[in-house]
C-alpha cells in the first residue's frame, strides 16, 4: 500500500481550504516582485540617468502585485 494510499484511507489529509488558496495566490505577486525589482535593478545599472522613472514605474509595479495578494487574502475570508 502506497503512502497516498494510506493517507486516502485514513482520511488524515485535512486542512483550510482557504489556506491554501492563499498559498498559492501568494506565489504570483512574489514571483512578480522579483521580477519587477530585478529588472529595476538592471535598469537603473544601465540608464542610471533615468533612475526617477524607473523607481517610480517599480513601485508602481509593486503596489499592483501586492494588491493581487491582499485580494487573494480577502478572498480567503469571502468565500469562507
């Protein structure tokens, strides 16, 4: 008997489903977050003479990916 198997048949595998929906709703605005500061950073290492541009387009970027994340924690409570 496998261990998925036992698992299945004890029926131990239990858990908040909005917990982990969250989970993974969190694992886009971070990955987004690396993305958009990396690419800040290279940037800003090539045209540092745009630097106000580019940190006021990285910030914006940032507040979009962490609403994603506060929407996929809220919606953890909605549909509770």
């Amino acid at each position: 008997m496998s261990v998925l198997q036992t698992l299945a048949a004890e029926n131990t595998v239990s858990g908040n489903v909005s917990a982990i929906g969250y989970g993974l709703a969190a694992i886009g605005p971070g990955v987004g977050v690396g993305i958009i500061f990396g690419n800040g950073t290279q940037a800003l290492a090539r045209q540092p003479e745009a630097a106000g541009l580019i940190r006021t387009n990285q910030i914006m970027g940032f507040a979009f990916c962490e609403a994603l994340a506060l929407i996929g924690i809220v919606m953890g409570f909605v549909y509770k």
